[in-house]
C-alpha cells in the first residue's frame, strides 16, 4: 500500500487539498472559541445555566470516544470516506444545534457534533501525512498549526459579531459552507489507492473503549460537583471504566485487525511523544481555562483584556509550528522537542511569579512562550509519528497522539479545577467564613466587584491569587514532567529527518 499521489491514473492535486484539508480543520477549531463567546446569549435564551458545561463537555466527550475508531476506519478503508462520514455528521449536528429550543435538546445535538469532530483534525492530519514526503510535511505541519491560532484569535470576533447582529443560531450555521467546500475539495481533488480486501472491524474493541472514555470522563465532570467523591454512583462509574479498560486491553491483544494496535506504542518515540502529549494537554487546559479569571477578577481587567492574554498564546503557537518545519529538517525532532520544552517551563515560570501589580502584559508574555512550546513540541510529535509508522498504521497513530492530548485536557480541567476550588475555600474559611468559593464571581463583573466592600474584595482577590499560584504551580511541575519525557526522545532523531 503506497502513497495516494503516487499510485493510480488521477492525480491528487496537493496544495488544493491541503486548502480543503485546513478548511476542515478551521471549522472544528473554531467550533470552541465561537460557542464560547456565544454561550451567554445561549443561556439567555434557552435557559438551563447548570447544564452549561455539559454543552462543551458533550462534544468533547464524543470528540475523545471517537477519535481513535475513526483513525482505525481511516488505515482500513483510507481517509476521503472517513474524513467525509465526520463532517456530514458534524454538519448535521450544527445545522440541528441551531434549532434547539432547550439547553438538553443543544447537549443532545452536539453529542451528534462532537461524533463528527472525532474525525476531523487527526484524520485532515494524516492525509497531509500521506500526500507529502518527510521533508514536506515539517513545514506543511506548520500550516496546519496555523489553523489553529487563527481560530482562536477569529472565532471570539465572528463570535462576537454574529450575536450581536444577527442570532447565536449563526454561530452554528457558518459551518455549513465550510464544510460543503470542504467535501467538494477532498472527492475533486485526493485520490487514493487503498487495497481492496474484506477487513475485520473491531467492535468489541470499539465498544468497550467508547465505554472506557465515557465512565471516565462522566467521573471527572460530575465528580465533586453534583455527585460527591465516594458516592455509589461516582464508585460504580470508577469501577465500570477500570473493568471495561481491562476488557479493551484483552480484546486488543487478540483482536485480527484491532482499533489500537499497541504494537506502535513500542517504538521509543511514539511513547515518549503521546505521554508527553497527555501532560502538555493538561498544562494547556490549566492556562486556557483559568488565566481569564485571574486578569479579569484579581487585576480588575476587562474580558476583551482577558481574551487577548489568551490570544498571545494563539500567535506564539503558529509561528512556532512554522519555525518547527524548518528546525525538524536542520537539527531534528530531539533537539527541536527540548528547545520546546524549555519555553513550556518560562512560560510556566511566568505564571508562577504574577501578581495583581504584573498587570496584562505579563500575563500576554507567559502565553505567548507556552504557546511557542507547544508549537514546537506539537508539530515535532506528528512529523516524528508520521515518519515511524507505514500508511497502514499512520492514522490511528496519529489520532492516539491526539485522543493523548485530548485526554490530558479532561483530567487537567478536573484535577486543576478541584485545586482551586479547594485552596480558595481553605483559605476563605480561615479569613472569612461568611465567604465560598462561588463569592469568587462577584470580582468577574465590573458593577458587582465596585460595589463590594474594600475588605471582602481584597479577601477575594488574594484568595483568588493564591489560589491560582496553586494551580500554577502544578502547571509548572508538568511542564518540568514534560522537559523530562522529552529527554527519552531516542538520540537517532537528532540527526534531520
């Protein structure tokens, strides 16, 4: 089974792919920044403000249950009907969210988008695998990280701009024409030669993993929340994850054709890039999610403030994709990985000394770094991935890299949650018992922060800051994890590819 543009008498036409390839990709990415700014019209509108998580865990959860099914698909009948069965399902999904007249009705259609999405980026990632050599793919991977940053700085404007003149059921409509050029790009332009033979699919395996993600993700979303730790139901989840685990692991050792074959986790470099892919996903998590709250409630800065912190990071992280292409072809995916993973640990280190008084612009810096370490360790983990693996093996490969970093998002937004939440309460109980953690959302809008008293406000500001060292810190100990997993990258890959 060779290359799709070196087999067969149509010709894949590569930069009109690659346009089509991105396309894909730029409407899941910016599927989370356009909801995000869109969700409090949502919740204006339909109501049901303690559901609101669920309406970004839903899609992840199927996001995270789907990927690596869909990587599997993908190596047994090539990627053009995979890639497109994802986007009509993503597309169907969108279309139904924007008619949804209740938050349970929007969960349940962006389960159905969130099935879809599983197949977009890891499988647009591999078909770039596929259709150019080792020497190309460095910098092509760059491109596709670009997508990526320019989601995150575009999505909160369109975001902003559809609700405000139009209505929040736009947000989800405007993947529509993005997806259907897409699907015109992908079946006018690739052609692949995948061999014909009847294939065994695994659907145990299939089963079981999908039961696996969700236990597990069902656990760290509801745990401590609505249901303590320690409850029957949160126990019975545990214990339903743990055995439907070991009961995946069995099905994949015997399996003839099985959805994970863990034979590629042998190769040094696949196992050193999807662990390191898991911490760096929670450190990721870890900034993403809680830098907004400390400009916003300790330094008294606005949202559009907050969001440019964050959009630092969205810069920093493209152009180091970019940068990595060319650094992979000169000094290799070693060399590169460390240089990565000393920027992850600066711009850690930045986090961990802010204070109230660093203002804005310190907070943009320590993004700006995290983002060009994950640039550069991103882009060196694919191309390093792509080039150990044959095509038979290169999509579920590098949707594991993926489904990894996906993973270490979920567990980072529980275990960093959960820490937060509990130093702020320590610390509020010894200060001022009358306080909780909840008191924190008065320092998030402007009218309520003004008008409380001087002494309660500090008392909420310093345990915020307090507790968001905390958490900082944790970040700054996976990044050091990180640095230290990235040593064990094998000295064979320093050379160029």
């Amino acid at each position: 089974m060779g290359e799709a543009n070196s087999i067969g008498i149509k010709q894949t036409k590569r930069p009109l792919v690659l346009a089509s390839v991105m396309l894909a990709m730029f409407m899941g990415a910016i599927e989370a920044t356009i909801v995000s700014t869109a969700m409090p019209a949502i919740v204006a509108d339909l109501g049901g403000f303690t559901l609101f998580s669920w309406v970004f865990s839903a899609y992840l959860l199927m996001n995270s249950v789907t990927v690596l099914i869909y990587g599997k698909l993908s190596d047994l009948f090539g990627r053009k009907p995979v890639l497109t069965v994802g986007i009509i399902f993503f597309l169907i999904g969108s279309i139904l969210c924007g008619f949804a007249t209740s938050m349970k009705m929007l969960i349940i259609f962006r389960l159905i988008q969130g099935f879809g999405a599983g197949a977009v980026t890891p499988i647009a990632t591999t078909i770039v695998g596929d259709i150019y050599t080792a020497e190309e793919r460095a910098k092509i991977q760059g491109y596709l990280s670009s997508v990526w940053g320019i989601s995150a700085i575009t999505g909160p404007a369109v975001g902003g701009l559809v609700v405000q003149y139009a209505s929040w059921k736009y947000v989800f409509w405007i993947n529509v024409p993005l997806g259907l050029l897409a699907l015109a790009g992908l079946w006018l332009f690739l052609h692949e030669n995948v061999n014909k033979k009847k294939h065994k699919i695994d659907y145990p395996g299939a089963f079981l993993l999908t039961i696996t993600i969700s236990s597990f993700m069902f656990v760290l979303v509801e745990g401590g929340r609505n249901w303590p730790w320690g409850s029957w139901q949160l126990n019975a989840l545990i214990a339903l994850a743990i055995v439907a685990l070991a009961g995946f692991v069995i099905q994949e050792g015997r399996a003839a054709e099985p959805m994970m074959p863990f034979s590629i986790w042998k190769e040094r470099a696949i196992f050193i890039a999807n662990i390191t892919s898991l911490t760096t996903g929670i450190m990721l998590i870890g900034i993403s999610s809680f830098l907004p709250t400390f400009v916003q409630g300790v330094m008294e800065q606005t949202p559009i403030i907050a969001g440019f912190t964050l959009t630092a990071m969205s810069i920093g992280w493209p152009i180091a994709s970019t940068l990595s292409g060319r650094m992979l072809v000169t000094i290799g995916y070693r060399k590169t990985s460390i240089i990565g993973g000393v920027f992850l640990i600066f711009g850690s280190l930045v986090f961990v000394t802010m204070q109230a008084s660093s203002g804005p612009l310190w907070a943009a810096v320590g993004s700006f770094l995290v983002g060009v370490g994950m640039g550069l360790t991103s882009t060196a983990f694919i191309v390093s991935i792509q080039s150990t693996v044959g095509w038979e093996q290169r999509g579920v490969a590098t949707a594991a890299n993926m489904f990894m970093r996906n993973l270490g998002n979920t567990i980072g937004a529980a275990l960093l949650g959960g820490i937060l939440n509990n130093r702020l309460n320590h610390y509020l109980a010894e200060k001022s018992p009358s306080l909780t953690a909840d008191d924190a959302n008065l320092l998030l809008k402007t009218e309520e922060r003004d008008n409380l008293l001087d002494s309660v406000r500090e008392v909420l500001q310093d345990g915020l800051t307090i507790s968001l060292h905390s958490v900082y810190y944790v970040v700054l100990t996976i990044a050091i994890v990180s640095m230290f997993l990235i040593f064990f990258i094998p000295k064979k890959d320093q050379s160029s590819i």
